[in-house]
C-alpha cells in the first residue's frame, strides 16, 4: 500500500468514528478540568476557613457568621463537584448515586453501595444544559 492511499484509509477512518469518539474525549476531559479547578477552590476555602477559625480561637473574638459563611461556600463547591462527576460518569454511560456519589453500571436501579434507588433526575445529566437547569432550582424550566 502506497502512503497517499494509506493516508485515505485514515482519513476515512478519522472522519467517521474516531471523529465522534474525539467529542467525548474533548467533553470529558473538559468537565475534568473543571472539577480540578473545584477542588483547588475547595482545598483554598478550606485552608482559608483554618485560618480564619485559628485566628478567631486565638484572638478570642469568634465571628460564627464569618465561618457559616465559608460552611456554605464549600458546601456549595461540593455540590458542584458531585455535579461536573455525574457528568463524567454519565457520559461514560455510569449512574452516579446521588446518595453516596457511588458510580453504578447504566442498567442498575439501585445502588449497589447504598441500596438507594437511583432517580431518573441523575440519570439524565448528559450536558451543560441539564447542569444549569439544576442549577436554577428544581422547576421544569424550559430553553426556549
Ligand atoms: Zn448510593
């Protein structure tokens, strides 16, 4: 086989299948960019909120408000993390529990780590739309 129609096969080849299997590739290392970047804001809050409590503790002037509000922010990170791994779990056909965070295969109905029963809500989480849907609140919102 000469190189010239070597080269054909595999453009052939590129442009059908590895084509489609790229955009996962790109989808799922994208959402794993972003979830590293969540955890490095997660490990910065933490830190943060060590510092503020040591502070606090030792000056003797406790700002409970202060600390609540780190609370919220990391719980908040948390949550988007659990998100963004859904996301990579259901695009690499797995069922994220939204119990335990435990992965499932696509077919189960329950957690097999848990034994809770796994919604349809984290079943669908396939792209950025769903993920702000969620994020807006739990009303049937619609893209017009
Ligand atoms: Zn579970």
């Amino acid at each position: 086989m000469g190189m010239f129609e070597e080269f054909v096969v595999k453009a052939k080849n590129a442009a059908g299948v590895v084509g489609e299997k790229a955009g996962y590739f790109v989808d799922v290392s994208k959402i794993n960019i972003n979830i590293a970047e969540e955890n490095n804001e997660l490990k910065k809050k933490y830190q943060e909120l060590g510092k503020l409590v040591y502070d606090s503790e030792k000056s003797g002037t406790s700002d409970a408000i202060k600390v609540e509000n780190y609370i919220k922010q990391i719980d908040d990170i948390n949550e988007k993390i659990c998100k963004l791994k859904s996301e990579v779990a259901s695009l690499k056909k797995k069922l994220v529990c939204c119990s335990c965070g435990n992965q499932n295969d696509s077919d189960s109905k329950y957690c097999c780590k848990c034994g809770k029963e796994l919604a349809v809500k984290c079943e669908v989480i396939s792209n950025s739309n769903s993920l702000e849907n969620q994020e807006q609140g739990d009303t049937n919102n619609k893209i017009n």
